[in-house]
C-alpha cells in the first residue's frame, strides 16, 4: 500500500516525463528523417564533392557518442556562440535542454538514417525509374509514386531499428537537464530511497514504447508490401 501511495504521488511527474521523452523523440525522428532523405540524395549525386560533404557528415556524427556530442553543444558550443556574440555587443543565446535534445538526436540519427534510405534506394531496380520516365512522369511524380514507396519497403527493417535506438537514446538528454522520465525517476528515486522502484518504473514506459513501436512498423510493413507475392520453398 505504501508503494502504490509513493507511485500516486509521483505519477504526474512521470507521466510529464514520458510526455517530453515521446516528444523529443518523435520531432527527432521526423526532423532527422527529412534530414536523412537530402543526405541520401547527396550520398548518390554525381558530383563528387556532394558526395564527400554528404559522406563526412554521416561518418563525423555517427563517429561520436551521443553523451559527448550533447555535452559538447549544450556547454561548449553555446558557451563558445555566446563568446562571440557578446564580443559584438549583442544579447545571449540560451538553448534550453529540449532544443538541444532534438537538435542533436536529429544530426546524429539524420547520420544513420542516410545510410539507411542510401541502401534502400540503390535496391530499387532501375527498370521501375525508368519505367515511369517513359511513361511521362517527372522526377517528382517519380519520387513521390515509385522512388518513395519502394525505398521504403526496403528501408523500413533499417528505420524501425534507427527508431527504438533513437527512443531509447533520448534519456541522455536528462544529462543536460531536461525533466524526463529518466531524470524525474532519478530524482525521486534518490528522495525516497527507492531507486529500484523510481527506475523500474522508467523502464516499463520504454518498453511499452517499444511495444507501440513494433506495432506501428508491421502495420506499416503489411501497408508497404500489399501486392507482392511472397514464393516461399519447402
């Protein structure tokens, strides 16, 4: 009964929590997947040197730990900009934990997310490209029927797994402050003497997380594959 009191209590808190932790990685997600699908594109241009700045920007982010890149902006590139800034006699910039958060979650993950949707469209078979080419489409009546739709039957495996990771990887945000689930269970955890129960709790909203996520992605994967005919040997 105690327990179940000291959960009420804290409820609220950790529901907020999960709130913001859903938030930061679902605008991560969508902010690194628009991110991803220029990269990728620039990963298979023709001229080299889009390709080498493409390349350099997934290999420098995917190089470096999360922790040290969040570590990196929150206090030395803000204290560094701010630096600056009040050198030429202007006001202080403030990036609040969330923004740096989702900021950094999108570089990092906008990185695997290209090599991703890279791979995915050079599975395409050229014969489709062309196809609709010949049958008088534009590029972007191309992309949006035929580039699109295949790209994704064939990265969604990739995008779900780049997914639970980035899910998974927004409690290094509460390193930097923000009131999460992780840090509002830590908190609570070390004022009530009971880390494994505060901490516990903080991983049931994940795994649920994770739980939704799997649904969402075989729905997508039934949607994304209707019409193909799998021929299975016995």
């Amino acid at each position: 009964m105690e327990t179940l009191n000291l959960v009420a209590q804290y409820l609220p808190r950790l529901l907020y929590g999960a709130f913001l932790t859903l938030m930061v990685a679902v605008i991560s997600f969508v902010l690194s997947f628009i991110v991803s699908m220029v990269m990728a594109q620039m990963r298979l241009s023709r001229l080299a040197w889009v390709r080498w700045l493409a390349s350099a920007y997934s290999s420098i982010l995917r190089g470096v730990p999360e922790l040290v890149w969040m570590l990196l902006l929150f206090y030395g590139i803000q204290m560094w900009l701010n630096q600056w800034i009040e050198f030429f006699g202007y006001g202080q910039i403030d990036i609040n934990p969330f923004t740096a958060g989702v900021l950094v979650l999108t570089l990092i993950y906008g990185a695997y997310f290209t090599e991703t949707l890279r791979g995915a469209i050079m599975a395409i078979p050229s014969g489709q490209l062309e196809a609709g080419i010949a049958y008088g489409m534009n590029k972007w009546q191309v992309f949006k029927r035929i580039t699109f739709p295949l790209m994704m039957r064939f990265a969604l495996p990739g995008i779900q797994n780049n997914w639970l990771a980035l899910s998974k990887a927004t409690a290094v945000v509460s390193i930097i402050g923000l009131e999460d689930v992780v840090r509002v269970a830590q908190q609570a955890g070390i004022v009530e003497h009971r880390s494994l129960l505060f901490n516990f709790l903080s991983a049931v909203v994940f795994l649920f997380l994770t739980l939704g996520s799997i649904a969402l992605f075989r729905y997508l994967d039934r949607t994304y594959r209707k019409g193909i005919v799998e021929v299975r040997y016995e």
